[in-house]
C-alpha cells in the first residue's frame, strides 16, 4: 500500500484532503503542527479526523512561528482577528491579515523531512506523495496557496532530498486548489465524512472551544454549508 | 543599512559566511537551531560569533526534526557517528550517513518566516537577503548543498511570500559554495574571525565540549588549517 502524508490541520479543508487521498488508496501518514496559534483547538480535531481517516501514524510537530510574530493567528500576538465586515478572503484587496508568513513551506518541508525518514521515494517505493488542503479561492491574497507557488516547491523538493537524487519523484498533491468551499464539503459529505468533527474559526471560544462564527473562515464556511444545500453541524456562538 | 539573516550553526562554514556578510555592509540578523543534535555544543559557539559579527538579533529556534528520526546526527537516534577510514564526505559514494533529511529546507523556510516578519523586500526594503554557508567541495553528497537546490529554493521563495507578490526579491547568498576548507579559512583569518570560537564536531565530548578530532567534520577541518597553512586553534581529544 502506497504512504501518503496529509497535512491535517483539523479543519475543514485538510480533512477533505485527507478523505481524497485515503479514497485513492494510499495508506495515511497524517502530520500536525502545533505554533501557539488560537486555532491550537484544532489539532484535538485534527486528532479525530486521523481516526477517522484510519491513519496508520498521526504525528503533531510543535513550532515555534510564534518566536518571529508577525500575525494575528498567533495567540500571543496581540494583534486582533478582524470581524465583520472587516474580514476579508484576500483576493484583490491584498494579503489578509491573518497571513502567517511562510508557513506553508515550513508545514511542507516538515511533510518532507518525514517523508525521506519514512524512505518515501526511495529504492522501489518510487514517488514520494504530499497532500496538502491548500485552496487558490477562497484564499487568494494568500501567496503560499497558488499553484505556481505548490509547483516551485515540487521542483525544489526533487532537488532536495535523497528521492530527488534517486530521480524518483515527489509529487505534491492539491487536490482542493481550484474547488469552492460548496463543492469541497459535498466531496466530503459523499466520504461519509462528519463536518462536525472538524473545526475552522480563527478566534474560537478559549472556555467552550466553539466556533465564533464571524471570522473570516467561519463565514467562508457558513456560506459553503448554505452554497451546498447540506446542514451545518458547527455550533457558532455569535450570529 | 540593509538586513541579511545569517543562518549560523557555530560551524566554521557559517562564522565566515556570516564575517563576508558583515564585511559586504549587511546588518546581521543571526539564525540558529536547536534540534537535538549530538553538536548542540555548537550553539554557544553560534551565540559567540554572533556578538563577534555584532549581530542586531540572535535568535535560536527549537525544532522537532528529532521526531522523525533517522539520522546519526541527532542525538537521540542511537546510530552512531562514522569514524575514522568509516568516514566518507559523500561525493560519487553516495549520501553519508550523517545526512539530516530536509534540513536545510526547514532551516531557510525558517529564514523565510522570520524575513518576511522583518518587512525584508517589502516597500522600500527592495532586497531578502538571505546567507548560507553550504559547500558543495567537502559535501557533496548531500542533495541540499548543491547550487541546483539553492536556485530552486529561491525561485520558490519568490512565489512563497509578500515580498515575491510585490515583485520584489529574495536571494540565498552561498559565498562558500565553490570554495575549499582551505580557502574559507584563509578568507576567515583575513577577517580577524577567531576560528577558536567556532565548533564543528559530529561528535563533541558531551563532559568538556571538545571536538573528537576523528569524525568526518573534524578530519574536514583539520586537512583544511593544513592546507592553509593556518595553525589550528581546535584542540582534538582523538588524534
């Protein structure tokens, strides 16, 4: 069987992702990071989506993105999520604030220090498969979800690594790129996957661990519930 | 005066890396990690010739490569380090055995992060200026010290963050790239750096902190203050 690592962050995103890959046969490597962000409720989600999933190892890597700053998804930054109207997918407007500065390159060079530990792409096990749950629509002001960005990488990762000097191939899956948050969920939902084990918000509920429901991503999430005709399992505990 | 972040190991390489930045007029931000290596000796060398560079900022991060295994470089691994005619500097032989998967990815993904957090190439800071002191001479064995990997790095950077969206542009500096052990001494010496503070050790007695003198760094080391012609100031407790 076929390992694949999944960067599963615990929402809604990267649990589909991991739904794909593990529907295409491949045997679930799934890796977490833990950065001191206010999202850090995610990974007991994250935790139950690798169940789920049938995870064969489950792995949560603590960084320390926290050290630089620089971001309001860090909970020590003390710089606030915007709310409201002020939220804003990025797009044309710029880079959100809520960027937090490379962390996808770091969360897939992670992916492939793994890899190469696990012999991913070496010898006669010939590729070396990342999935990531990165997203070019409702995330565009975001320079680390393009998919120049993700082919760069790719190629970097060939010349990397001892797979890459073996001419085997790592190949960096983004499955997601190009779809809308409605479509994402019916992938999902077709999976029997269980939305409501996954968690999203920027700005959860630090006593109850709740959604708050008028960030940024929990409105983009809202809105693909609604999009998809499917009900929303999360419990908001503001509008 | 322009920014470099300077990935400093408090290796030889990394020192006189860091003395051609500072002589090239860059104000040094320092970049060290913490990941379990049997050399994290090294680290208080790294913190020396960081105030000898007059660094603006040392930071020294904690990483989690450790939980991934697989290499005689950390310390935990219980492979051991290769030593004397079992010692190899890679080339046409194959990968060496004290290789650290994707290292060099996470450390400038690192770099990365905490550039983009220092407003480096953005506004009026047109430059990311980024310095690392790999050699493809003494290791050429391992895939991520070759210029092909570091071109690629840097094309991927360029899409990665803010600053490859505003066009502007990062550059990872490897002065040391083509030179000899002897070469980047002498470059060193010319510079006043004090080779004393520096430590290379795979291997360093964990009771006095000294360089063993048989494993693959130390051999490198030593053939270099040879070739030189340098007295060197590295006091081995092996041959």
């Amino acid at each position: 069987m076929k390992k694949a690592i999944i960067l599963l962050s615990g929402g809604l995103d990267s649990a589909t992702c991991g739904v794909i890959a593990r529907d295409m046969g491949f045997e679930i490597y799934a890796l977490s990071f833990s950065y001191g962000q206010r999202n850090a409720f995610e990974l007991d989600a994250a935790r139950g989506v690798a169940l789920f999933l049938g995870a064969r190892e489950h792995r949560v890597i603590n960084i320390d993105l926290a050290a630089f700053g620089g971001s309001a998804l860090f909970a020590s930054s003390g710089v606030d999520v915007p709310k409201g109207d002020k939220a804003g997918g990025g797009g044309a407007s710029g880079i959100p604030p809520t960027y937090v500065p490379a962390r996808n390159t770091i969360f897939l060079s992670y992916a492939l220090a793994w890899a190469e530990v696990l012999g991913m792409g070496q010898g006669a096990d010939l590729c070396c498969d990342i999935f990531i749950g990165v997203n070019n629509v409702d995330y565009s002001g975001y320079p680390d979800c393009r998919p120049e960005y993700i082919a760069a990488f790719e190629k970097m990762a060939n010349l990397a690594t001892v797979a890459g000097v073996g001419g085997h191939k790592t190949t960096i899956h983004t499955p997601l790129m190009s779809l809308s948050k409605a479509e994402i969920i019916k992938i999902g939902v077709k999976a029997g996957l269980d939305y409501g084990m996954t968690r999203t918000c920027y700005d959860p509920d630090s006593q109850n661990g709740g959604a708050c429901g008028v960030c940024d991503s929990c409105q983009i999430r809202k809105k693909g519930f609604e999009q998809a005709g499917v009900a929303d399992p999360t419990a908001y505990f503001y509008g």
